[in-house]
C-alpha cells in the first residue's frame, strides 16, 4: 500500500484538499516540491493521502499526516503501520516525532495509538515513537522474530 513518492503533485493536492488543509498542522506549506527534492526527506503515500517526513538531524524525523476523508480510519491505521515499517527499516531512522493540536481530540486518540505523548508547548502536543519501543509491539517483527527462533 505505502510507496515512497519523488514527485509533489499527488501529496500537493492532498495537503491542499479544503478537507485537509482545514486541520493540517504544517500552515503555510502547500507546495512539497523543495521537501521532496531533498532525498534525505521522505514522502510515503498511499491512493487518499500519505505522510511528509523531514529529516531533523541524524536518525530523527518529523512526520505530518495528511488524508483525504476517504482515507482516514482503517486505511490511515494500516498506512501508519506500514509507514513506521518503512521508516524503520529502511531509513537511518531511530525516532520519529509528531505534533498535534490540543483541540484536536480525534488525532491525538489516533497519534496515541502508536506514539508517546511526550508534553506540551503552546497549543500543540508533542508526540514520539523510538525504534526500541516500535520494534517490541510491531506485529510483523513478533511474528519473524518467533519464526527464526523457531528455526534455530
């Protein structure tokens, strides 16, 4: 489902969705084409919205969620899943954090489901998720994990 995108106009046109833009976090950006061209960022998408990952320093990024209506519940889930697993198994990364508006109870239910509230500042929540803490409860890994062990 998730693929790594090197082109800005599908993502563009999510985050400049009425539907999107109205909650997105990330004011004021409404075109990616600079993020993207940079290879150390990443945009991972699927067919009704993705996720914009900037690299923050070694191993860390920063990620913003961005859905169309369609695309959030069930399918949002999954994509995070497999996002998380790309980013962590593919990447230098070691810790991805987030951000979400206080006012904003249905993401922070969402973003709570795999990450750690880690405080507040202003009007925003901060979230993270490390490797360590992602490894031990991905089911993907439990099960690979129990087959080699199994094996040996």
């Amino acid at each position: 489902m998730i693929r790594r995108d090197y082109k800005p106009d599908f993502i563009n046109s999510v985050i400049n969705d009425p539907s999107v833009k109205e909650g997105a976090e990330v004011k004021g950006i409404g075109d990616v084409s600079e993020l993207i061209q940079n290879l150390n960022n990443f945009v991972l998408v699927t067919e009704f919205g993705g996720f914009v990952v900037i690299k923050k320093m070694a191993g860390v990024y920063e990620c913003h969620t961005q859905f169309l209506p369609d695309g959030r519940g069930a399918h949002s889930y999954e994509a995070v899943k497999e996002a998380l697993r790309y980013m962590f198994f593919q990447t230098d990364c070691v810790r991805i954090v987030t951000k979400v508006n206080v006012e904003n109870k249905a993401v922070q239910r969402f973003t709570a489901q795999f990450f750690r509230k880690r405080g507040q500042q202003g009007e925003h929540f901060y979230y993270s998720l490390d490797f360590d803490d992602w490894v031990t409860t991905d089911e993907i890994c439990w099960k690979e994990g129990a087959s080699f062990h199994s094996q040996i």
